[in-house]
C-alpha cells in the first residue's frame, strides 16, 4: 500500500496513514472497485508530514449499471 511507504519516509502523519487504512478497508466494504491512488490526496501546510485531504471518488462501482442496465452483481 502506498500509504504505509509515505509514512514509513515521514511524508504523511500516523493519523493520515490510519485514515488511508480505513478508506481502505471501508471503500472494500461497500464494494468500491475503482480504488487507485489517485483517489488519496494531502493537505499541506508548507512541510512534511502531509495530512490527507478528504475523501473523494469512495462509491460502489460493483454496483454500478452496466450500458446493458444490469447493475453489478445484483442481476
């Protein structure tokens, strides 16, 4: 994970590093399959440690329409 190499290098805080571990295992939760880094940004106050930005992009894609109408693994 991305996110445990950011704050083992100092780059994020313990709280943004926990928090990007939640995102996670909650995004897994509600069946958030489009999750990248992309998604995770931080808010910087003009040096390290980072802190995260909040959340954006957390929806469940598994569940999202197909251009048929079938809805993810519901059909």
């Amino acid at each position: 994970m991305i996110a445990r190499a950011l704050w083992k290098e100092s780059v994020i805080t313990a709280q943004a590093f926990d928090t990007a571990c939640l995102l996670r295992a909650f995004g897994t939760l509600i069946g958030n399959t489009d999750m990248h880094s992309g998604n995770l940004s931080c808010l910087s106050e003009g040096h390290r440690p980072y802190e995260l930005a909040p959340v954006c992009d957390m929806t469940p894609m598994a569940f999202a329409p197909t251009a048929g109408g079938r809805i993810g693994r519901l059909n």
